[in-house]
C-alpha cells in the first residue's frame, strides 16, 4: 500500500461509531453504545473526515444526519465491519481450539455464588477444556472480553455493556443490611429511598454493578448516594458493617449466610425491589465454540 492510500484509510473504530450513526440517528445514541462520551465520538468522527477529505454528516443544533458520501461511506464500511467480526471470532475460535482454554471473566457476586456450578457441569461435559476464570467488578469484565481478553463475561447491572451482545442468565435482588445492634435491625417500618440516600453508605467501587444498580435507582427518584466508606470487596463491606454503624445494600445471595446465621439483619425497602439481572456478554455476532457451551449449560439452570 502506497504512503498516501495509508494516511487516508479510516480506523475500523471510527467506521463502527458511524454505522451507529446511520443505525440510531444520533451520535450521542452511537457514543453510549460503545462506551464513548459524545465529545470524544464526535472527535472521532471528525478526525474520520479529514482520512476521507469529505463530510459524512451534517451537523446542526437537532442533531446529526449523514451526508450523501457519508451513506456511501456507510454502506461500504458494513462489509468491512462484519468481516473483521467473523475474523476476530475465527481467530478466537482457533486459539480456543489450539490452546483448549476457555478464558472466562465474571463479577464477583456472580463469580462467587454462581460460576462454579456451571464451570463444574462445563467440565463434566467437556474435561479437555480448560478455564481460565478472571474475577473483576462488570465495568473491567465488559472491558476484557471487548478486547477479546475473555472470551465470555458475566456481569451485572442495571444495562447491557455497550458494544457486546448479552443474554439475561439470572436475576438476583439487592438488600437493605445492617448489624443487629444498628437500630434499623430493630424497626418496624420499611426504610424509604430517601433515608437510604440520606444515610452515609459502606459501598462498592466505582465500576461495580451493585453500585451502578443502586446509584440508578436513587438517580430514578431524584436522590444521591452518599458513601460513608468505598471498599473493593464483597467480604470487606460484609465485615466493616457487621462491626460498624453503617449500612450497606449488596446482592441477597452474598449475604445469605450472615442473614441465616444473625450476623447481618436485612432491613425492607419502602415501595421498591431492586431487583436486576445477571447478563452473560461477548464479542461478535455469536460467541466462540467453547464460550457457547458454556452458555448452554448456564441456560439451562434453574433461574
């Protein structure tokens, strides 16, 4: 390829970021899709512009619309984008098959309480296969397997990570917990949205899906959440509040234990569930081989 013919061709990013254009009729719409703030789509695609030497979108204060050289550029850009898909999934696919592993990431709550039976039927089915398993909160799984690190994910959440085909495997429900010698433990009436916000929280990171779910829900009804104490593990948060004084709100199957057993007490919500799902992700249009089967046998367990 000549020098010139190099400077002029598009990166594959910016050509997917306008077929979500021409798809969703915005760039903001475009840029929640895959993961982008709008500034930094609309850079992209300007920077798109220049490679080409024409506008592919007319932009005015309503929003964005393609040009006629950008539907062009769209239609040949289409091809491109499913080629590339169809070889990153075969190339993964052979790495599969040469290497039999299966590199697999999860968020910790489902990690935890969930991955291991299905890796244990996967390996009934299939002992040659191999798993490597990675345990990180939704935001850094969506992450890993959008560069092809995992193969599969399973996040949760409030939304599908951008980008990424996703099923709904699970759903689980968050809870309200505090010590038993916190006087919530010993209310009669549910606790309010409201006083949840007003109270100061032992929380998850940013980029967990406990959090995200719980900070949407309070956005849902005008109200902040105001963390007391930020900790990156489940374990960590159950033990500051079965010694402290603040409460938390995390996943009904990380707590079951503690509830059984005394060391934490759930305290009802007023007027809402927080109820969200478990979602398996990848790349492409389908998932690898043995990311497939993986899938197969999670469908297939009670919900």
């Amino acid at each position: 390829m000549s020098p010139s013919l190099d400077r002029q061709a598009p990166d594959l990013g910016s050509l997917e970021i306008l077929l979500a254009v021409a798809e969703l009729g915005s760039v903001g719409r475009a840029a929640r899709r895959h993961g982008l703030s709008q500034p930094a789509a609309s850079l992209r695609l300007r920077v798109l512009e220049r490679r080409l030497g024409f506008a592919v979108l007319e932009r005015s204060p309503t929003g964005s619309t393609l040009t006629p050289a950008g539907r062009s550029v769209v239609d040949w850009a289409r091809p491109i984008i499913d080629a590339t898909d169809a070889f990153v999934h075969s190339v993964a696919a052979l790495r599969s098959a040469h290497t039999d592993q299966l590199r697999v990431a999860a968020s910790l709550t489902i990690a935890d309480h969930l991955v291991p039976a299905w890796l244990l039927a996967l390996h009934t089915a299939q002992p040659e296969l191999a798993v490597a398993l990675e345990v990180v909160n939704s935001d850094h799984v969506a992450e890993l397997v959008r560069s092809g690190d995992a193969e599969i994910g399973f996040v949760e959440g409030p939304r599908a990570p951008a980008g990424l085909r996703s099923r709904t495997v699970g759903h689980d429900e968050l809870v309200v917990v505090v010590a038993p010698t916190h006087l919530w433990a010993r209310r009669r009436r549910p606790v309010t949205l409201a006083e949840l916000a007003a109270t100061p929280l032992v929380v998850r990171e940013h980029g967990s899906g406990t959090r995200e779910y719980l900070e949407r829900a309070l956005t849902g009804a005008d109200l902040a959440l105001h963390p007391a104490l930020e900790l990156g593990s489940t374990a960590a948060i159950k033990a500051a509040v079965a010694a402290g004084e603040h409460p938390t709100v995390l996943s009904g199957l990380s707590v079951a234990a503690e509830l059984n057993d005394g060391r934490l007490v759930a305290v009802p919500l007023a007027d809402i569930r927080l109820v969200r799902r478990f979602r398996c992700v990848w790349r492409g249009q389908r998932p690898t081989p043995g990311a497939a089967a993986l899938l197969s046998f999670v469908l297939k367990q009670p919900k």
